[in-house]
C-alpha cells in the first residue's frame, strides 16, 4: 500500500466514523431524555443504552484492543455487554443518564480519533490491517443506529424525526420476474476489507437455475393476500406460523389498522394511508413465507438471493453490489436514513443487477428462506458473540438493507438475521420460484 492509500484509507474510516456519530446524535437528541431512558418496547432497549453501549464497545475495540489503554469505565461493562442482560431488562438496571452517556460516548471518540491518526493498517495485526477494527465500529454505530430508528418507530407521540418524500416514479412496467441461469458462482468473501466473520471467506455454490422478483413485493400485492383471507388459511402458513398468527391474532402487518375500505399505517409518528406501490414492511418471516406460498412461490434462499445480487453472468464474476464494485451512492440505493420509509418498486434504476433486478440493496431487509449457518472456512472474528453464538435452526437470514442502514453496513455479501416471528425491524421480501415449477 502507498502512503496515499494509507491517507485516503484513514480518511474513510474518519468519514465513516463521523457520519454514524452525527446520525447517533440526531436519534439521541431529537426526543427530550424521558423519551431516552424510557422503553418503548420490551423488544428494545432504551436510547440511553444503546448510546452508551456505542461508546462502550468503541472503547473496548478501539481503546482498549487496538490502543492497548486501561478500560476508562471498568464498572459500567457490565451493564452494556449486550450478553449480560435481556434488553427487556435494561430499563431497570443503573445506567449512565443521558447527559453522561453523551459525555462517555464523546471521551471514548475523541481518543479514538487519537488513536486512528496515528494507526498503522499493516503492521501484521488482523484488528488493524486494512482499518478493520475502525471499520467494524462503524458498522457496529450505524447497526445501533438502525435498532434506535426502529425504537423511535415504536415509540408512541408526535412524531420526533422527518425526512423528505421520494422522487415520484412512473409505475414500474419492467418484467415481474427474472431467469437466473445455474451452476456456480462465487458467494462471500474474502477480499472486502471490513466484511464481517460471517461474509468469509469465499467459496464456490452451485445453484440450479431459479427465477426471481424483479422488485420487492408490494403492498398493493401483500394487500391482495389479505383480502383473499390470506391470514384465515392454514394451507398457507408453516404450523409454526399458523400456531403464530393464530395466537396473536395477526390480520396485516404491524403498525397497519384498517379503516372503512382502506389500510391506515403509523410510521414515526404520523398516520397515513398505506402507499400501494411501495415494498411491503414489518411483516414477519412466518408473513413472508406464507404469501410466496399463496402466490404460488417460494422465498428465495440466501444463496440464490446472493446470486441474483452479485453475479455478472457477461463474465462470471461476483460483484461487490448489483450495479457492480463502485460503493453505493445516493443514485444507487435507498440507504443511510436519507429517507424515512422503503422507496416506491421501480426506483433506483441505476442500482439494478446485470439481469435487472431491481431494489436488492437498500429499502427493506429482505426475508430468505435460509438459517443463519457458518461458510465452509468459518472463523469466528473478532469475537464469538458476533455471529457463532446465533449459528443455527433459531434465526432466519435477511439480505439487502433497508433504508435504515448506511452504506458501510451493506454489502452484496452483508447477512442479517432474526427470529422469525420479529415485525418490528424494517423487513421486507421478494419471491422466487425453481425452474422446474
Ligand atoms: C447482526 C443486526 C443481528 O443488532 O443484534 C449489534 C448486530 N451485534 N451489536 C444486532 C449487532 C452487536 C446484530 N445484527
Ligand atoms: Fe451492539
């Protein structure tokens, strides 16, 4: 590396770390401190948690592993190591009240940002090498950047944040579906410097040729479902689901209410009619798996949602994102809060694959039908509790991003996950079918 890659390197990880705090502070300070340390949901934490949680895992990995420095707040580990408390706990036990959690957030930061100008990014540390540890702290703020939007979603009152409306699209007249041929192609990685344990490494998936949803499903769509009695027909659902949506009573995605002949939505704070052509949101993947059957479909799985999104079929090759290797932009994907609900299907032409699917990264995580298992390689990195922990039959694996999540955690590789009954993360799906069927 040259010295001016170092420098360009260092900026991007300044960049990055700025833009996550600057959001951090806006979701922390748009609401007065009741709102802070108050829980909205059991399925949340408080604010002022996950503020300070922010700080402490930027000291542990930044200060203390990277910068070898003494832990700056020993006492406080305790009650933001997110293994040692269920969030639905957290409200009770003695956290650092807001006007402290800002200020331990602030110290942490100023000498984080110490130590990344005089960092080294090759001195034969994996933490290091490449800025890594500085990238994954980043991507770490902007995760909890997302989990305190889905909060503020949550939170009931007059509406705390705004952000301007989409672009008006033509409605979109592409074809519904695409072929995406098989055999192999490359899925994760081991080349993207800040991809996460769970991206790596590289290996090769055959896949049998499969079709897949130009766009995310709509509405307009997921509408029909409920108006066909969707959610009254067992055939649809798993028994999991079915048992699911029985006891709870489920008729429409969270935060829909049905009004005389139309579908009302809540969404931060403010009461609207539910847009038709817009990608349905915070439904389950119980939802999900249930309409694809309705429609005569499947949800894909990750490997095909991963093809679809990353394979270039002119040369074989796996890009870094559906429109290629660039690093998405505003013209690229709906990403990083700009906006505060999924763009209508069709948009972000600029950001559609090879095979014209469109919308993969950005708008709404998208449901697959897979569980969150390791790749053939896996090494757990840096720590187990980031991803090992989760492998298994109890998560469901969601590809893409949402509008909620910024750029530097959203990758063509990037695998999210949750349990299948969770509605209040800002996920939605497309569907495929094989080729036989
Ligand atoms: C990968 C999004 C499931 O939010 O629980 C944040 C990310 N890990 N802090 C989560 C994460 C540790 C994680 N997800
Ligand atoms: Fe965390």
């Amino acid at each position: 590396t040259t010295a001016a890659g170092t420098e360009t390197l260092r900026e991007r990880l300044l960049a990055s770390l700025v833009t996550a705090r600057d959001r951090t502070t806006l979701l922390t300070s748009c609401v007065e401190d009741p709102d802070l340390t108050a829980q909205h949901s059991p399925l949340m934490s408080p604010l002022v948690w996950d503020l300070a949680h922010i700080g402490n895992q930027e000291e542990l990995w930044l200060l203390r592993n990277v910068g070898g420095r003494e832990a700056m707040r020993p006492d406080i580990d305790v009650l933001y190591d997110a293994f040692e408390h269920p969030r639905s706990e957290r409200p009770s036990l003695p956290l650092l009240p807001p006007e402290e959690a800002r200020k331990y957030a602030a110290e942490v930061r100023g000498r984080a940002l110490d130590l990344l100008e005089g960092a080294d990014f090759e001195g034969g540390s994996r933490l290091t090498e490449a800025g890594f540890a500085f990238g994954m702290i980043a991507q770490h703020e902007q995760q909890h950047d997302e989990t305190m939007l889905i909060t503020h979603q949550l939170r009931t009152g007059p509406a705390a944040l705004t952000a301007p409306a989409h672009d008006p699209v033509p409605p979109y007249t592409g074809p519904a579906e695409v072929r995406v041929p098989g055999g192999p192609f490359t899925m994760g990685t081991s080349t993207e410097p800040w991809a996460l344990d769970n991206e790596r490494p590289a290996h090769v998936r055959e896949v049998a040729p499969y079709w897949i949803d130009t766009v995310p499903v709509t509405n307009a769509a997921y509408q029909a479902f409920i108006a066909d009695g969707g959610y009254d027909t067992e055939r649809w659902w798993t028994p999991e689901g079915w048992a699911h949506v029985r006891r709870n009573s489920l008729k429409a995605p969270l935060y829909w209410r049905r009004e005389g002949h139309q579908w009302l939505r809540r969404r931060f704070g403010v009461t609207e009619v539910v847009p038709p052509e817009e990608p349905v949101l915070h439904v389950s993947w119980y939802e999900a798996d249930a309409y694809a059957r309705w429609a005569g479909r499947r949800l894909p799985t990750e490997a095909e949602w991963e093809k679809a999104a990353r394979h270039d079929p002119a040369t074989g090759r796996s890009t870094r994102y559906p429109w290629g290797d660039a690093d998405p932009g505003p013209e690229h994907a709906n990403l990083g809060q700009r906006h505060l609900s999924p763009a209508p299907v069709g948009s972000y032409p600029a950001g559609e694959s090879p095979l014209g699917v469109r919308q993969l990264i950005g708008d709404v995580w998208e449901w697959t039908s897979s569980d969150l298992e390791p790749y053939p390689g896996f090494a757990a990195f840096p720590y187990r509790e980031y991803s090992e922990v989760f492998f298994g039959p109890d998560y469901k694996i969601m590809r893409g991003g949402s509008f909620a999540v910024d750029a530097v955690a959203c990758r063509g590789t990037f695998r999210n996950w949750d349990y299948p009954i969770r509605r209040q993360i800002f996920a939605g799906f497309r569907t495929a079918r094989s080729e036989s069927d």
